[in-house]
C-alpha cells in the first residue's frame, strides 16, 4: 500500500526561531522539509535564498525538498544542490530548457522533480516523466503561503496517478498550497504520495498532533480507496 509522506513548509515558519521549528519537525518525525524559493520574478514574491538552505541543512539531517519558484532554475541548480538540497523541483512554466535542468539536476548528484502550475495541463509533463523522481501538483497558484486549496487540480493528481500505473513510471506526486486536514484527505484519495502543509502545521498549537492528524487523514483516504 501507498505510504503518504508530510513535507512542512518552512515559508510558515517563525525565521527568528528557526532552529527551534526545525527541532519541531524532527520531533514530530515528518519525513522531510519544503523549501519555498521565490525570485520576484516567476512569482511576485521573494522569499529566502541558498544561504537559508545552508543554514537549515547544518540544522537537521531530513532531506530538504527545494521548491524553486524562479525564472531561471537551470542558472541556481548547482548553488542550491551545493547548499544542501537533496530533491530540487523546477517549473515547467519557468524559462529554461526543461530537458537540460532535469538531467543537469541529476548529474549533480540530486533528485529531479517537476512542478506544475493549477492551470497547467498534465499532458505538458508527459514528455518528462521519465526523467523526474517526483511530479509537484501545485494546489493554489504559488508565491505565497496561507491561500486556498483550488479542488480542480484533484483531476490532474488523479491523471498523474492512472499515468503512472498504466506507464510503470515511478515518479512520486507531490501537493503543494492550501493542505489542511480535509484537502490532504482529497489529495490522497486522488492519488498524491507527498503532503506539502505550511500554515496548518506552524499556525497550529500543537505542531506534532496535527501532522499526526493530516497522517490520519491520509490513511483513511488509502484505506477507502
Ligand atoms: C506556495 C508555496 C507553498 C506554500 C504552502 O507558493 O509553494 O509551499 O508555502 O503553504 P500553505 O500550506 O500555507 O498553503
Ligand atoms: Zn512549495
């Protein structure tokens, strides 16, 4: 059976006790970190750069799931890998020669992922399934933390997901944007394999019960598929 995988996003944590919300990661044995990067130019939005990624790498040994929200990724890949990412995902809608950034990712030693904005069709990923380790279904339009889950994307998670089957590809589909108990339940009964959750968890009082809350829903959502 599937086995569903919580990625907090540090966009939602608190920066002035970061060591501390990563302590609060590990105690709550999530099974890696997101990493929200944005330029201000493929999303009008800026958030933190490869010096945080270095930081956090010192701070825990997790794998660091580096989401690269910028208009050039196949520029900074080697800067973030060399900083400490263990899986980086780039945008298709980003200005790069896709093909090239994926295998340039994996020459570096590191995972490749794909990330998908809502409107992108699936269809647009299917020339590149082979060459990625982790497909990221994104759920709101990204740039920033705390908006709502858009449910029309459930139907490209879920075509991922058939694809994969009837293909024998071995790509995990990530979800990212708006997860909170109820959407991680939607999102694991169409078929992702890995919860990104920033503001639910960080704006919870009780970090660790609610990832085993979004843990819960998941299963449920397997058991009843
Ligand atoms: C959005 C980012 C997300 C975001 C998730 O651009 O890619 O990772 O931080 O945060 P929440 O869970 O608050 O939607
Ligand atoms: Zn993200």
């Amino acid at each position: 059976m599937r086995a569903v995988q919580i990625a907090p996003s540090i966009l939602a944590a608190d920066f002035s006790i970061l060591k501390d919300e990563v302590r609060r990661c590990e105690e709550a044995e999530v099974e890696m970190l997101h990493l929200d990067i944005m330029d201000g130019h493929f999303v009008p939005n800026i958030s933190f750069g490869p010096d945080i990624v270095k930081t956090i790498r010192r701070l825990t040994r997790l794998p660091l799931d580096v989401h690269l929200m910028i208009q050039q990724p196949d520029r900074y890949a080697r800067t973030f890998i060399e900083s400490g990412a263990n899986i980086l995902t780039v945008h298709l809608e980003a200005h790069h020669d896709v093909r090239r950034t994926l295998d340039l990712i994996h020459s570096l030693g590191c995972q490749a992922g794909l990330a998908l904005n809502p409107l992108t069709l699936f269809a647009r990923s299917i020339p590149y399934l082979d060459q990625i380790d982790l497909l990221l279904c994104m759920t709101v339009n990204p740039g920033f933390g705390g908006q709502k889950f858009m449910p029309e994307v459930l139907d490209k998670i879920r075509q991922a997901r058939q694809y994969a089957l009837k293909h024998n590809k071995h790509y995990r589909i990530e979800v990212d944007g708006g997860l909170n108990t109820e959407t991680t339940r939607m999102a694991t009964a169409s078929g992702a394999d890995i919860i990104v959750a920033g503001t639910t968890l960080f704006h919870s009082p009780n970090f660790r019960s609610k990832v085993q809350e979004l843990r819960h829903a998941a299963s449920e959502a397997l058991a009843a598929g």
